[in-house]
C-alpha cells in the first residue's frame, strides 16, 4: 500500500546459540535437541541479532500492527524457531502454542499469534503479530478504563496506549 506511514526502530541484541554442528546433526538426524547429548554439545556461543522492528496499520485489520525482521550478522533471516527464542518475546509468550514452518499459534484459534507476510508498505518479507483480534483486545482495556477520567480527545491515545499494553504481554520492548 504506496503511501502508508510507518514507524522503525532497528536494535540489535545478542542470542545464545549452540555451535552449528550440533544444530546440523539434530536436522540431519530428524531427532529432538532434547535426545542431543548436551554435555558432548559444544559451548553455547553468542550471536549478534539485528531486529528491525516497525508499526504500520494493517490494510485489512484497520488497526496498527507490530512487524519486524530478524537477522544475524551475516543478514540471514532467523528461522522461526530462532526468531521465537530472540529477546524482543517475553519468556512464556509462546507457552503451549503450535508452530508451523511460518506461523505460531493456538490450536484452537482461527488465525495464528505470530505469522509471516509482506510488510504492507516496504513489500519486504517480515514476521508480524497477527491484527485480527486487536479491536477486540484493546477494546477490552478501554471499556474497563472508561471511568479514569480520560476526556473524548483523548481517544486516540489511549488506544494506542491500550494497544501498547496489549503488545506487552508478548513483547520486551526493553531490548
């Protein structure tokens, strides 16, 4: 979508990653890390990760949606097992969630938590919250805070302050 604003930030983080040989092994061998004999793995070492991250409204949703990108240092994009180890996640973001090869989410919810698409304006392939229950969520928060004394101005911004609050329970913004 030509002419939609968005907002970056780029930080870059440090992650904690087995030697690639063992990585390389498991994969060949179509084996769990957890049958890996840890105390034969090499050391872990740390790995400098570049995440761009950007706020851009979603097209379909009406909403703003949080996307990024996640890279190593030689620019090669994480895999979504990496990407969902990062620091930008909160620890139990994804507790007993399902992942895909491109998606994680709820069993039993119609779209997933975190998905893999086009961001709408850079057209540059990203990792983003899915936007489809935002309304809903933020929502939520606004009704339940309508008696703080907030002016209707005002509005505006404390969605977006909602919003924030929603991303929170998921993401660091911390880092």
């Amino acid at each position: 979508m030509p002419g939609f604003g968005f907002m970056e930030r780029v930080t870059t983080t440090m992650k904690q990653r087995r030697a690639t040989i063992v990585d390389d092994v498991a994969q060949d061998l179509a084996i769990d890390e957890e049958t890996v004999d840890c105390a034969a793995a090499p050391p872990k070492a740390l790995h400098e990760v570049v995440c761009r991250q950007y706020i851009v409204l979603s097209p379909t949703f009406q909403v703003p949606t949080f996307y990024f990108s996640a890279d190593d240092s030689s620019g090669a994009p994480l895999v979504l097992t990496e990407v969902s180890q990062i620091p930008l996640f909160r620890r139990d973001a994804f507790d007993g969630a399902q992942v895909t090869a491109c998606a994680i989410g709820q069993a039993s919810a119609t779209f997933p938590i975190l998905s893999f698409g086009d961001h709408p304006t850079l057209d540059v392939p990203c990792w983003y919250l899915h936007p489809c229950g935002t309304s809903a969520a933020v929502d939520e928060i606004l009704e339940a805070t309508k008696d703080d004394g907030f002016e209707a101005e005002d509005y505006h911004l404390r969605w977006l302050e909602a919003w924030f609050t929603v991303l929170s329970t998921i993401l660091d913004f911390g880092i």
